[in-house]
C-alpha cells in the first residue's frame, strides 16, 4: 500500500534500475553528490513492486535487463495509478532514431547514451525538474480553479434554491386564478420564462357589478423584473384601499388616469430605472360594457361566441418613460358567450425555431382552433400549441394573460 508523502520529500527522489550493480552505484554515487535521495532496483519487477508503495520524482532505467526490459517498465510504470507526472529516462547504448521512437511511444521523456556522463546526466536532470515544476504549477493552478468552481457551484445552488422560494413567493402574489362575478368567469395565465418573470396578470372587482382586469409586462427579465412585479402587485391586488392603483379618496379611477396614476408613481415615487407595459380594462356586468386603457402592450383579444377574433385598441405609450404622458381610453361592448383576452407579448413574440414569430395571425389561428373549450382549458391549450410552435424549446420570454369569458347580466 502506497503512503502518501508530503511533495517536497518526494521532489527530488530518484528511482534506478539496472541489472548492473556496478552500473547502479556509479549512477547512485553521481546523483546522491548532487543531493538527490536514490533508490535502487536490479530489476524492472523489483522497481515495479517499488513503485507500488512509493512516489519517485523521476525514474532512470536500463534499456537492456533479463526479463522485463526497460522498454516495458516504462509502459508499466506509465500504466500505473499516480496523482503526479514522473519524469522517466532510458538509458541505451543505441541512439538510433527508431529505438528513440519506440521509447517515446511507450511513455519516456529522455534517453541517456551509455556510459553516462556526469555533466550531461545532470544536465538531464535539471530539464526534467523543469518539466516537473511547471507541471506541479499546473496541477496547483487546476487544484485553485477546481476550488473556486466549487465555490461558484455552491453559490449557484444557494442563488437556485432562493430563485426557487422567489419564484413560490411570485405565484402566490396573484392568489386567485379564477372567479366566477355571476354574469363573468375571469382566469388568470402566469407561466415565468425562469424561475421568477416580469409578468403580472390579473383581476379584483372595483365595485358590485363591476370587475377589472389587467395585464402588465415589466420590460427585462429576471430578479429585477420580478421585484417590480411584486411591487405592483400590492398596487393591483392589495387589500388595502389607499394603496390601490384604482383607487383614491374613495372612488374608483376610470382607465386613462389608472394608468397615468402608475405612470407618476414609477417616474416619480418608485425612482426606478424600468417601465412596463399595460392593458387594463373594466367591465359592467350588466351590461357588458367595456372600458379599456392600452399603454404599449399587446392588442387586446376579443373572441366573440359566433368564433371571430378581433384584435381592438390603438397601442398607446408605455408607463414609465414619458412624464406627464397621457392615456386614451376606448370602449367596446361583450355579448353573452364573448371573452376577452388581455395577453403579453410573450404569446404574440413567441418564437420558432427557425426564427418565425407567432404574432396576431398564429394567435388569431390558436384561439379559433381552440374557442370551443372552457376559458382554463383555452389557457392550457394555449400553452401547449405555444410550446409545440416553439419546437419543445423553453418559453424565452413570460407568458401571460388574463381571460374573461362574459355570460351576460346575472340580472337577465
């Protein structure tokens, strides 16, 4: 059994092999004077069964022994379990090129011609400890970077299970992804291109009779993203009335100036270097009237029960660039069996493999091929044609929405 021996105790030990005894302690005698530990061996199985149980900085051999010749110990000693390089050097009587070959297949670094001289015996010497300590540095720089991997590894796995708890804390902001209001059904899409989105898709009912929807894109991805969307979240579905974005002093703010309210508050109040996109829209349930705000997000979505789509809205300046930037409301009217479908540009943006965008007319085709289902299982086939248009590949940006499936007055 090899004991494991401290490197410095080993960098200067030499092994020798000959049959020749006389040989050996000509070559012992000119190593030991120039302060190298040698060992000796009269044969390759005997310096094998050595090099079992000890490391040798270095190894001279005999070409020519009974037996096992030096050619095979070198392939044998390289054959050998080490966790550092040795240096090995043949000793020949014969310099012919195709011998040097053969040796330098089976694994040794220099040859020596007999009879050795002493200067050019050290002078080998002095090459292969060169070689040996840039390989040492080698192994001590791998060792270095092998630890700081690991480290980078550990921290990785800590940043993934927090990601991972972020990502929990996200899905729970939006309690809620369906409610029936009596006259409407609303169901809510949040499906995060990583662990945590920038998305935000939602409802809360602003008054009896009357419900919101609203559906946000923070521009960007990532940890970021997600901190403003849990800002807004408490803006959008918080309990408390004198923070909601809809509110203030009591009343319900119309569309335009909800999102003028949260155009103010990121560029003035947040004091965040992001903007986001919006579609907020408020239906009366009696009588299906729609009013609507579209800040730079996708074109809302109105599927109509006889199967038209209908792409509505005129765009609209995002929230958070311009101060003082102003919102045009419009409106539109639901039948019963119409829904309306508030979608981010994950949908419309979601890509193929072959570089090909879905946009309005793959969407369009999406929600006609699937109108006859329930709104949550429209939701789900969403996802599932939106991830086989995209060749089985991962979603490279949020997917959400927010879809209102309008029955008619609960009065009626």
């Amino acid at each position: 059994m090899k004991v494991q021996e401290p490197a410095a105790s080993i960098a200067r030990r030499i092994l020798v092999v000959d049959d020749s005894r006389a040989q050996r302690r000509l070559l012992c005698m000119s190593l030991q004077r120039g302060g190298y530990e040698v060992i000796e061996a009269g044969s390759a199985e005997e310096a094998l069964d050595l090099c079992q149980s000890q490391d040798f900085a270095m190894v001279i051999s005999d070409w020519v022994m009974p037996g096992m010749s030096g050619l095979d110990f070198c392939r044998a000693f390289r054959a050998l379990p080490r966790e550092t390089y040795a240096y090995f050097i043949l000793l020949t009587s014969n310099s012919e090129s195709t011998q040097v070959a053969d040796g330098l297949d089976c694994g040794a670094d220099d040859f020596l011609t007999k009879p050795v001289h002493s200067d050019e015996l050290h002078a080998r010497l002095r090459a292969g400890e060169r070689i040996l300590g840039m390989q040492s540095e080698l192994v001590d720089k791998n060792r270095m970077i092998s630890a700081a991997m690991g480290r980078l590894q550990q921290m990785h796995d800590n940043l993934n299970r927090d990601l991972i708890e972020a990502r929990k804390v996200q899905q729970a902001l939006i309690r809620d992804r369906y409610r029936d209001f009596g006259g409407a059904t609303v169901s809510v899409l949040l499906r995060p291109s990583g662990h945590v989105g920038g998305d935000l898709a939602g409802f809360f009912q602003l008054a009896p009779g009357r419900v919101a929807l609203f559906s946000v894109d923070v521009a960007g991805h990532g940890v970021a993203s997600a901190m403003m969307t849990a800002r807004l979240a408490g803006l959008f579905v918080g309990s408390d009335a004198d923070q909601h974005i809809a509110f203030r002093d009591g009343k319900t703010l119309p569309p335009p100036a909800v999102a003028a309210r949260l155009n103010n508050l990121i560029l003035d109040e947040l004091g965040v270097d992001q903007y986001l996109t919006l579609a907020y829209a408020e239906l009366d349930l009696a009588t299906g009237g729609v009013e609507m705000v579209q800040a730079g997000h996708p074109h809302p979505v109105v599927l109509r029960a006889d199967g038209r789509v209908e792409f509505v809205g005129q765009g609209g300046l995002p929230v958070g660039l311009i101060p003082g930037a102003g919102y045009n409301p419009f409106a539109l009217q639901l039948a019963a069996g119409d829904r309306l479908f508030l979608v981010s540009d994950g949908v419309t943006e979601c890509m193929a493999p072959d570089g090909s965008e879905l946009g309005q007319d793959g969407l369009d085709r999406i929600l006609r091929t699937n109108a006859h289902l329930s709104p949550q299982d429209l939701l789900e086939a969403l996802v599932w044609d939106l991830t086989d248009f995209t060749g089985g590949q991962d979603f490279r940006d949020d997917v959400s929405g927010v879809l209102l499936h309008y029955a008619g007055s609960p009065n009626a």
